[in-house]
C-alpha cells in the first residue's frame, strides 16, 4: 500500500500464510511420498484460503476510495494460488497413474 506518507507493506507470513507455508510443505511431502491424496488435499486446501484471502483483500481495497492512497494484492498471492492449481492437477495426473 503506498500514502502521501511512504509505502507500507505486508509479509506473506503473517495472519493465515503460516498456515498456507504449512499445507505447502505437507502437500510436497505428501507428493515425495507417493500419498496423493494428501498432497493434493492439502494443496487445495492452501490454494482456497489463498482465493479467501483474495477476494477479502480485493472487497477491503475497493472500500478505500481514497485518491492519497493506493492499494493492490502483491504477486504473492497469485503464486500461491498458482502453485496450488499445479499440486491439484499433479496430485490427480499421479493418482490416475497408479
């Protein structure tokens, strides 16, 4: 977020992206272990608190209507929810291939 007063930003760790970094390392532990089906939970998982946080930042931004402030979603975000996309469709392409 950038003010008249200089930019303020947010690390992707705190509130719930602790949680999304656990669900991330379970589900790739998941996938090393062959265990699809938790890899893929758990990706999806982290991929929907991601799209939840999305969405409620995207509805809090367009609340500011302020011309001295500016406001977006960083890249962070789109990544993680990339990245859970990916997990889901590796974790049904590995079970299928079973």
């Amino acid at each position: 977020m950038t003010s008249l007063f200089g930019q303020i930003d947010v690390a992707g760790t705190d509130g719930d992206g602790k949680y999304t970094l656990v669900l991330g390392l379970v589900a790739a532990l998941g996938f090393v272990m062959r265990r699809w089906i938790v890899g893929g939970a758990c990706a999806a998982l982290g991929a929907g608190i991601c799209v939840y946080d999305m969405i409620r930042l995207n509805n809090r931004i367009s609340d500011l209507d302020d011309e001295l402030l500016v406001a977006s979603i960083g890249f962070g975000l789109y990544v993680a929810v990339a990245g859970g996309v990916v997990a889901v469709l590796a974790a049904v392409v590995g079970r299928s291939r079973l």
